[in-house]
C-alpha cells in the first residue's frame, strides 16, 4: 500500500471522490486541509473525509474559519449571528456554499461533524522507506520554529504563514522536506520565482523551492478543476482532474 498527501480542494467534489476511493484501496492521504469554500461541495467533502480511517485529515485555515464561525449556530442549538467577526472574516473567504449546506444539513449529525473537526490536527510527519522525514502541515512555515521549544500542533501560523516563502536557504538535514498547500503555485511562482523560470502549469506538478525542500502542493483547483496527489514513498505525482 501507498502513502499519498494531498490539500486544497475547495469544494470540488469529484476529486474528493477519486480520493476517497484511492484510500478505499487501502492507502493512506494525508490531507493538508482546506476541504471547504469557494467551491459547491465544502461540507459534504469534510464529512466524507472524517469518515474514512485511511484519511489523515490536517486543519486548513478554512477549517479553522469554519470552527469560529459556526460556534455560536452549534452552541445555541440552532441560532446564530450573521454580524459576528469570525462570521465576516469567513464570508470574505468564500463561505457561501458552505454555510448553505451546513443550514440545510440535520442538524443533530451536523453537529457530530462541526465536533469532529475541533480534533483535526495541524501538523503531520512522516518517515518514507528511504529515511526522508516529510513535515506536514497547511501553510508551511520558518524551520528554525521546528524546535523542542514550539509545538506545531497548536501553532496558528502553520495555517497561514507565507512569510517563510521567503527563507533564503534550507536550514534543516538533507533527508528533511516540509510539504504544504494554502498558497497556489501559479501565485507562489509569480512571487518568488526566478525570472528565468517558466511560467506554471498543472502539468508542471508541485512547486519546489527553498533547494528544493519546500513543496507548494496548492493546484489552484477552483480554477483548474485539478489537484495533485504526491506520493510519499516514491515522490511520484498524480493529477487528479474533476469538474465539481
């Protein structure tokens, strides 16, 4: 069996669907987040990937806007407060479908869900076969906060950081890879890209940079109904491609 990781979805259900299937086969994904938003399908996609065991589902910063927002609907059974900051902070980015379905949803087992998804985690490592130990999480950040001093895993910035884009050099062991979506690669090439580079296409896989030890795993689905399956044993890549 394989192991895979994978992000950004943003609401497109027919590759959430060939990703669900794959881990059915007894693989493993790890999924850096950001199911929900922009896209039609956000809460059915988030409730199909907390069923499956095979899902290592990490919290994206659309996760966590959904878990702020919500709280007062979920709290008081029911009722909420559209003018709320966390609501509005979430409605700048692209919640409208979710929060439909989520209304539209039973209310009871929507309620089972919104309580799974405070148990996400936000960072992930793995070892592969070769020794390479692959730091996961939804945004990336600097290494040098990758210490006995910092737990990751309550750290807010893994999933929104783009500030470590710009670490001249790896400082981490040659064997160390940090993976990581949030920002598409076409915007992350045109950022810190050299202009030597081409311009990006979802043919041209995941972007690598910081000498190579950062992958952006951020397919801009929404736009290019595509998303990247890497995986992590062999660093082979799969596009998916799926209208939602």
């Amino acid at each position: 069996m394989s192991v895979y990781c994978a992000t950004d979805l943003h609401g497109n259900l027919a590759i959430a669907k060939q990703i669900v299937d794959i881990a059915n086969e007894g693989n493993t994904i790890y999924f850096l987040g950001d199911a929900c938003d922009r896209g039609k399908h956000g809460w059915e996609i988030i409730k199909m990937f907390l069923r499956n065991e095979n899902i290592v589902y990490l919290m994206g910063n659309h996760e966590d806007m959904l878990i702020k927002a919500m709280r007062p609907y979920f709290m008081r059974n029911g009722e909420y407060d559209m003018l709320t900051h966390d609501m509005e902070v979430w409605s700048w980015n692209g919640n409208e479908n979710t929060l439909d379905t989520i209304l539209e949803d039973d209310f009871e087992k929507a309620s089972i869900y919104y309580s799974q998804l405070h148990t996400l985690k936000m960072f992930e490592e793995y070892v592969n076969p070769d020794g390479d130990k692959i730091y996961m999480c939804h945004s990336g950040w600097e290494y040098f906060i990758r210490d006995p001093y910092h737990d990751l895993q309550y750290n807010k910035k893994i999933l929104w950081d783009r500030n470590h884009y710009y670490e001249p050099e790896w400082l981490g062991y040659e064997n160390e890879y940090m993976i990581h979506g949030h920002t598409p690669c076409p915007y992350l090439h045109d950022e810190i890209g050299l202009s030597t580079d081409p311009d990006w296409t979802v043919a041209a896989g995941p972007y690598q940079y910081c000498d190579g030890h950062k992958v952006d795993m951020d397919a801009l689905t929404i736009q290019t109904h595509s998303a990247f399956l890497l995986n992590l044993d062999t660093y082979e890549c799969r596009i998916l491609e799926g209208d939602e």
